[in-house]
C-alpha cells in the first residue's frame, strides 16, 4: 500500500483487509400534499466509504509500534491518494477515523506480542489512472474535433489545455463543460490568445490559467467535465492543439 507513493512497509506495516464501498445518495425528491405526482430529483452523491487495516511489525519494545503508527498517520493529516494492494484503481480522500489495537493475536506472553492492528477509515473517491500514475489524455493538433472515452461510470473532472500555433482573438469550444443540472453542453469561449501560451481550464481544482498566471479573458460557466462514455469536443479553429486529460472516476 503507498499513500502518496510512500510506501507503508517503511514503517514496518502490511495492508491486511480492504473493506470497499460506494458514494452516499441523498435525495430531496417529495410528493406535496394535493399534487398528483410526486416530485423527482435525481441524486446527489456523497463521499465514498472504505476501510483499510494494517498490521504493523514490532521488532523492538512498545515505543517502537506508536512511533510506527504515528508515522502513519503524519502522512495522512492532509487528504491524500491511496494506492492499496490487489486494486487497479486509486483513492483519494480523507482520514476520517482510525484506531489502534495491540497484540490483536491475543497473545498471552508479551514476548510473542509482535503485532499491532491500525484500522483506517476514509472518506474518498475512485479513480482510475495509466500504469505510471498519470492521467488519461487525448491530443488534437489542427483538428477542429476529438473524441474521448470516459471509461469510468462517473461524471468526471477535466483538464483542457489549448495552445495556440497562432494568436486568436478568441476561440470557442463546446463539449468539454456542462450544466450540472441537465448535463447539457455549454460553450467556452477563450479570449486573447498568443502564439505558443498554453491556456489550462482544470475541472479538478477550478483554476484557469495560461502559462501559469490567472486567465481572465475567457467565458466559462462550469468546470471542464465528462459524461461516461464517449465525448465528443469541437472547436472553432484548427489552429490549435488541444489535449484533454482525465482520471475515469467510479461510482
């Protein structure tokens, strides 16, 4: 298990059981007293609940297992991304709760009280991402249309980034952002472009920028998102390369 690609065994531990889980609904749908037919509203998702529980090896005395488990957990007072053993995918989320049982064997004699048990509970998403940890990503490079499959079952963040072959005083592309309530596709439009500044609409922080700075010439109503499945995004002019990159995420 690697949390934030630090490895646990550098602390003496070993992921013993996963317990998964999904996203939390609610729902605020009702049916008002005289109405005919009930109000629908579609669900509204929560985080994601796992548990992880690790076995931590004590080689000296008892100090040695704190220290070992408060290792641990300095690594996970900010959010952080799991990778556990035996999953494809990835976590990332919170340290909601956790716990510390010693000689959890029940062990008679401490001389064979080598164990301990941390148990970990968070609050995630799901993600998927290519072998070496990046991103999924497409490429346009003059073409005015691509098309991109969300291979997750999750509406998914986006990172969209334009870089101009020429400047532009404006260009527009459609697909890549929607209403969160209809899912309908809404245009950007991106002004003041120049020749070879890069411009990045990031779905996951909600940051638009070119080459790094704040871009505030732009019209934009919604972060850069993907349904699942297939996607396809236009723009207007095929002067531009355009790459999308994506973590599928899953219910």
């Amino acid at each position: 298990m690697l949390i934030n690609n630090w490895d646990i065994l550098n602390a003496g531990a070993r992921q013993w059981n996963v317990t998964p889980g999904y996203h939390a609904i609610s729902n605020s749908s009702d049916w008002s007293g005289g109405s005919l037919s009930p109000l629908f509203l579609k669900n509204e998702l929560g985080v994601k609940k796992i548990k992880v529980i690790l076995m931590i090896k004590r080689e000296g005395g008892r100090q040695e297992i704190l220290a070992r488990c408060s290792d641990i957990l300095s690594r996970l007072v900010e959010p952080a991304e799991l990778k556990l053993d035996d999953f494809e995918h990835r976590f990332y989320g919170v340290l909601e709760n956790y716990s510390l049982e010693e000689n959890p064997m029940k062990i008679s004699s401490v001389n064979f009280n080598r164990m301990a048990k941390l148990t970990l509970e968070f609050g995630c998403y799901e993600f998927a991402v290519l072998e070496n940890g990046d991103p999924f990503s497409v490429l346009a490079d003059g073409e005015t249309s691509m098309v991109i499959n969300n291979t997750g079952n999750l509406l998914t963040p986006a990172i969209v980034e334009i870089t101009p072959k020429i400047g532009a005083a404006s260009v527009t592309l459609t697909g890549i952002c929607r209403d969160l309530g209809t899912l309908q596709p809404l245009p950007v439009t991106i002004r003041e472009l120049k020749t070879g500044k890069t411009v990045v609409l990031d779905g996951e922080s909600g940051l638009f920028t070119q080459e790094g700075e704040l871009k505030a010439e732009l019209d934009i109503w919604e972060r850069p998102t993907l349904l699942p499945g297939e996607n396809r995004i236009t723009i207007n002019n095929n002067q531009m390369i355009l790459t999308v990159r994506m973590r599928p995420r899953f219910m």
